[in-house]
C-alpha cells in the first residue's frame, strides 16, 4: 500500500475521543474497548491492512493485524484506560483538546498517544518488498487485570511463533524502558482472643501479634542487599492494618497489607520463603496467623542486552537513555508466556498517567512515531537510514 500522509496528534484526538474507560468499581459492566478497535481496524484497512477483532469476554475487545511475510516484530498497546474520575478536576473540561503543544484528554498518556504513533507510523510504510514483517497486538484490559494479553496467550499464541521480540508503546517518557520491578501483594490476619480490657491477661492481643509482624517486614526490608543497576533495591509498603472493635477489648483480629516491589535477582518464592524466616524470627506461631493470602505475585522482569528489540531501539533511538520502570507493564507477561521480549518505549509521560488533566507532548507523538517508523523499516527492510540518531 503506499504512503499515505497521517496526523499523529489528530489520530491520538480521534482516539482520545473514544471512550474506552474501565468501569470504576460497582458500575456494570459494558463495552470498553469496541470503539477504539473498531476505529483501529477501520484505519489499518485503510492503509491496507486487515485486522481482526476478538471479543475476549462479554465487552472486551482485542485486535490483532499481521503485515509482511514471517518472523515478525510485535508492536503493543492496550487500548483501555482507567476512568475520568472526578470531571470537576478537568479545568478545561474531559473532552480531548489540542492546546499550547500539548493534547489532553483520558489516555493521552496512557496510551493513545503511543497507539497512535504506531499506527501513524506504519501508514507511512510500503509493506510489498519487506524481508520481515510485523505482528500488531492491541489488548483489553491493561489496566485491570491483563485479560486481553492472556486471552491471547491462552487461546492464540500461535501468533507468536514467528514473533522473539517487540515494542510496547507504554507512556515512558520517551525513554527506553529495559527493566520493571516485580510486585507481591500479601495479606496476612492475626488470631487473638478477645477479653475485657481490664483483664489483658485472659485474651490474646491479635494487634501486638501484627505489630510483631510489621518489625518483621522492616527487619526482612532491611535485610534485603540486591541491586539492580537500573532500578536500583525493591521496596516495601505495609499499606492497611484493621483490627480491634473497641478501647476496652483486647482485639481478636488484625489484618495487615503489605506490597513489596522485587528486582532482578529477586523471585516471588525466595521472597515469601525470607518473609517466613523473619516472621520465625520474630516468634510468630503458625497457630497466631489465622490466614496468609498472596493477593498478587509478579516477577521483576529485565531485558538481555542482546534482546532484538532492545538493540533496535538503542540503534535509532541512541541516546534516549536506558531506564527502569517502578511500574508493572506486560513486558514481563510476554516474556514469560509467549516467549517475546518488549522494551517499553511511548511518548506518554510516565508522571501524567491516571491523573486528571492526563495530556501528551503532541512533538513526542511526532518523535515517538518516527522512531516506530525507523524501528519497522530496519526490521522489515534490514534498512540502516538513520545514520544520525534522533536523540542527538
Ligand atoms: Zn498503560
């Protein structure tokens, strides 16, 4: 198909434009992604690509586009976003706006901008003689619980066979994102035994119980010597503690929450075996812990350096500069289950994302779209026409 001229900035507004929001918890379930898919599929077909779209569950929409011959780069994004939230702290309104640069609106950061510069990218590319083609995924939710990418992983993954490696266009500041920290999420209750408060003697205090646990947690924090040279040590967040029913009565339950965030090197099993020994340490019985729940659990996850995409990007996009990620993208879910390693690399500003009055630099959409473009020729043509690197 041949070249054809697209405004990245209009095509983010048009997808800005689309609600495709998450419903906030309680509100019922509805269609999120159709609209965006369905404008996408519109699109490719326009520049000569055929997509299709999958309902992964009732409202939730995939899609995917193969161009050129085997051995493909995928190119990845979600099209979901979190909700408005409250439209009060929208100054200009919720509707998508272009003004001063800059493009406002849900998604805009995270990540329409960066859907956007990927297709407007490709629609200025002449697949017919390419060597190599690409595979496009763009994914239900993202934002909730990756429902979109295993769907795929579960029932499609013969999409990837052909596919080693690929770029997702996840807000990252224009920096090229090679690591993320791993999460866990544990949720341990307490067993006590209630008594009047003038006779402590006679209950068993569930609070001091979590009270030990939480200098447990710190003691195993500060245990903790691992490094990563882009993301630096893990971290840990005790981040609810309920338990008790009054002043005067010795409590007979305590929940306590914890979020730990993990490195390379790092695993989610040699965590939890550490946080086990602390808690021993500490002299927690199994009998004083009524329930541990491992509420989540994902893996740190860092690219080779010989990765494909990652030489790619740090080819065109020279000194962009290699960056880690506090955040949990799906780099890691594609890693493990497909078998294909994405950088993270979009325009999306990484501190705007989730936030009201989200907006995206319309000359990172621009740039950002012209290293898609760069990074789809060198990998379908074998073409090194980017002697002088953007990031000069
Ligand atoms: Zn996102």
């Amino acid at each position: 198909m041949a070249a054809k001229t697209v405004n990245v900035a209009e095509l983010a507004e048009k997808l800005v434009g689309i609600n495709s929001e998450i419903p906030a918890s309680g509100e019922p379930q509805r269609d999120v992604e159709k609209g965006v898919a369905e404008f996408v599929e519109e699109y490719l077909e326009g520049i000569g690509i055929s997509a299709e779209i999958i309902e992964i569950e009732k409202g939730r929409y995939d899609l995917i586009a193969r161009v050129g011959p085997s051995s493909r780069l995928m190119l990845n994004g979600h099209m979901d976003t979190v909700p408005i939230g409250d439209p009060a702290q929208w100054p200009n309104g919720v509707f998508p706006r272009i003004q001063d640069g800059k493009l406002y609106g849900r998604g805009s950061s995270d990540m329409k901008g960066g859907l956007a510069a990927m297709l407007a990218a490709l629609s200025r590319i002449d697949f017919t003689k390419a060597n190599k083609g690409i595979l496009m995924v763009f994914v239900a939710d993202e934002e909730g619980f990756f429902k979109g990418s295993e769907w795929l992983f579960a029932n499609r993954n013969d999409i990837f066979n052909d596919v080693k490696c690929g770029i997702i266009a996840e807000s990252s500041s224009m920096r090229i994102q090679a690591a993320q920290k791993g999460l866990i999420g544990i949720q341990v209750t307490f067993e006590g035994r209630s008594a009047h408060a003038s006779t402590p003697e006679k209950g068993d205090s569930a609070i001091l119980k979590a009270f030990k646990f939480i200098s447990a947690m710190n003691s195993f924090n500060e245990s903790r010597s691992t490094i990563d040279s882009l993301l630096g040590k893990g971290s840990l967040n005790i981040g609810e503690i309920r338990g008790g029913r009054s002043q005067n009565t010795v409590p007979d339950s305590c929940m306590v929450s914890v979020d730990i965030r993990t490195v390379p090197g790092e695993t989610s099993d040699a965590i939890i075996k550490e946080i086990k020994k602390a808690m021993e340490a500490y002299d927690i019985k199994d009998t004083d812990v009524r329930e541990m729940k491992i509420n989540y659990a994902r893996e740190p996850f860092k690219l080779n350096d010989d990765s494909c995409a990652l030489q790619l990007l740090k080819r065109i996009a020279g000194t962009a500069g290699l960056v880690g990620g506090t955040g949990y993208t799906e780099s890691e879910l594609y890693h493990s289950k497909a078998g294909v390693d994405c950088v993270v690399f979009g325009p999306g500003i990484k501190e705007l994302i989730h936030q009201p009055n989200e907006y995206v630099n319309i000359s990172d959409l621009e740039k950002a779209s012209e290293i898609f473009e760069k990074a789809i020729r060198e990998w379908c043509f074998g073409e090194e026409d980017n002697p002088e690197k953007l990031f000069h």
